[in-house]
C-alpha cells in the first residue's frame, strides 16, 4: 500500500466489554458487550460513517478509537502505529492528529472560556504560540467555519446552535488533525441548519484533506456525507460498503430493514422493503448464534447457533449474513 492511501485509522478486532456488577463486594455478574470485535480502516480524506440504532455500539466505538476508553480486546492503529497501549505522553503527538466534534455543541464547550478561547484551547496546549499570535489564529479559524472574527469576544450563551457548533468545529481544526471522529455532530441541531454544518464539514474536507469516522443513526445525514458505510448491530458491523451500493442494494436483512424504515421524501411513495419490528436485545444477554435472528425475516435454523462472520462478497463489500 502506498503512503498515500495507507489508512490513517484501522481497528483491528475492537472489542469494549463493560462489568455488570452487584452487591456490596461489587461481584461481577455479567458483562455488558458494547463492541464485539469490529474491524475498519479509515484512509485520507475519506468520511466512514458507522451507522445503526441507539445502543448499537457506535459511540462507544468513537470513544475507543479516541482513546478515551480502553479497549477489551484489538487494536488501534494511527498512521501505522499501535496506539492501543500508549501512556499519555506517548500519546500526545496522535492526539494532535485525530481530533473530536460532539453531538451537543453547548455542553462540550466551556462557558467561561470567549469563543476565541475555546477555539484556540488546544493550541495554548500544545504549541508554543504567543497570546497575540493565537488570537489571529482565532481570527482565521473562525472565518473558516463561516463565523465573524469580531465574535470572537463572546461566550457560548451569546451563540445559537449551529454557531455553538461551528465554534466546536474550528477547535477541533485548530491543530490541523487528520481525522475528526464526528459523532451525531447534527444530530441537536434544528433541522434547518443542519444542512450548513453538514456542507461546511464537506468544505473543510475539500480544503484540508480531513478524514472524517461520522458516526450516526440518520441514513438521510450518512447519505449526504459517507464515502463508505459501516452498519453496526448489537456492537457488531454487519455491513461494510461503498455508499452508492449499499443504498442501491443493501446486501444484509438488517441494512435493508434500517432503510425501509427511514423517511420516504415522497409521501405517496410505497415502501417495497419490509419493516423492522421489535426492539435492539440487549448487549448483556445476545441473543445466540446472528443477533440479529429475533427480528430477521429470512432467518433459517442455522442463524440460532453460528455467529456469521463478516466477510466479502462478490462486489467486494463485507457482510455478515448466512443466506448472503
Ligand atoms: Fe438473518 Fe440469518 Fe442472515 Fe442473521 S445470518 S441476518 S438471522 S439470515
């Protein structure tokens, strides 16, 4: 693989488990299986979006890659480095070039800080730039997510929504990453101005090359930004594809059942896919062999006992499903 196209990000069999424990000696009785054994490659400039249902396990998968939680299980690698196990130190330089953009752009924000102060945060951290030199930094990034440089004064009460969201977007630009793991970053947004956030992520994309892992549950918002879809159920990715053909022809039940369930633009069109029914189990007791077994509609006997493996069809996607 060329240096060009090595990825920036690969998960190699990620898996997060969480104790369930009980009593007053805090005894472990279960574990709670947010992410089982997920692989990925995210390459430059290109956005991977991890989709599937609240409780799926994308989050949790954001926060692993981020480091921000330790994995059970896997590997994360950063341009070619295993980061898994790094101390903070070691960690520093990686952090600089994967950076985060939150879903609620009020609460990620410190309210004390002037919008100047936010955006420019990470640079008081990690560069040795003077005040006055950070604040034209300010300056140029808050033109670049749309915002006026006089603005620069005010806190995060003095700005709507979609402006508390431009500001979080200019931090996470401020050390000029690579990657941004953006999870649902439209998702508290009025609809209305979602579209803006969403083109002005593909615009920083155009400009400075970023990688985005966009994690959310809205196949309209993955439709509009993916490059590459990863579906994921009960802590698993069970579909892994290009994203013209994954919406063309979705190749897993589960992925065909999450678009027939996504908004018709016309209302008089006719749904041709069946509906999901039933809730998500829960990731403390799967259910055994596919968990997807209890709400499939072309489920077989085998499906109750063998976990399919995710693997690669003849179009060159993944997926994981005995019948496909
Ligand atoms: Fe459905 Fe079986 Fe395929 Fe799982 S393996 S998606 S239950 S057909």
């Amino acid at each position: 693989m060329s240096e060009s196209t090595a990825p920036i990000l690969a998960a190699e069999g990620l898996s997060k488990r969480f104790p369930i424990t009980r009593g007053f000696l805090r005894q472990q009785t279960k574990q709670l299986r947010a992410v089982e054994d997920v692989s990925f490659t995210v390459r430059p400039g290109e956005t991977l979006c991890i989709v599937g249902e609240s409780g799926c396990g994308k989050s949790t998968l954001g926060r692993l890659v981020l480091r921000l939680l330790e994995p059970s299980a896997g590997r994360i690698l950063i341009e070619g480095t295993d980061v898994t196990h790094l101390g903070p130190a070691a960690l520093r330089p990686f952090r600089q070039r994967v950076q985060m953009v939150f879903q609620d752009p009020f609460a990620s924000l410190n309210p004390r800080l002037t919008a100047g102060e936010i955006v420019t945060e990470p640079l008081e951290n990690y560069t040795p730039l003077t005040p006055a030199a950070r604040r034209e930094k300010a300056a140029d990034l808050l033109s670049h997510v749309g915002l006026r440089a006089d603005l620069m004064d005010r806190r995060p009460f003095e700005f709507s929504g979609g402006q508390r969201q431009r500001l979080g977007i200019a931090r996470a630009l401020s050390l000029r990453p690579r990657l941004i793991v953006a999870d649902e970053p439209v998702s508290a947004l009025d609809v209305s101005v979602q579209a803006q956030v969403l083109n002005l992520l593909l615009d920083l994309q155009a400009e400075f090359g970023l990688a985005y892992l966009f994690i959310s549950h809205d196949l309209g918002v993955v439709e509009h930004v993916a490059d590459r879809i990863a579906v994921m159920y009960l802590g698993r990715i069970v579909e892994l594809a290009d994203r013209d053909a994954l919406f063309a022809a979705p190749a897993h039940p589960y992925t065909e059942a999450l678009l027939a369930a996504a908004p018709l633009p016309d209302p008089r069109a006719r749904r041709t896919r069946p509906i999901l029914e039933g809730e998500v189990p829960s990731a403390i007791d799967p259910p055994s062999g596919c968990a997807f077994h209890p709400r499939c509609p072309i489920a077989v006997a085998r499906c109750r006992e063998e976990t399919p493996k995710l693997r690669p069809l003849a179009d060159g996607r993944l997926a994981a499903c005995h019948l496909r």
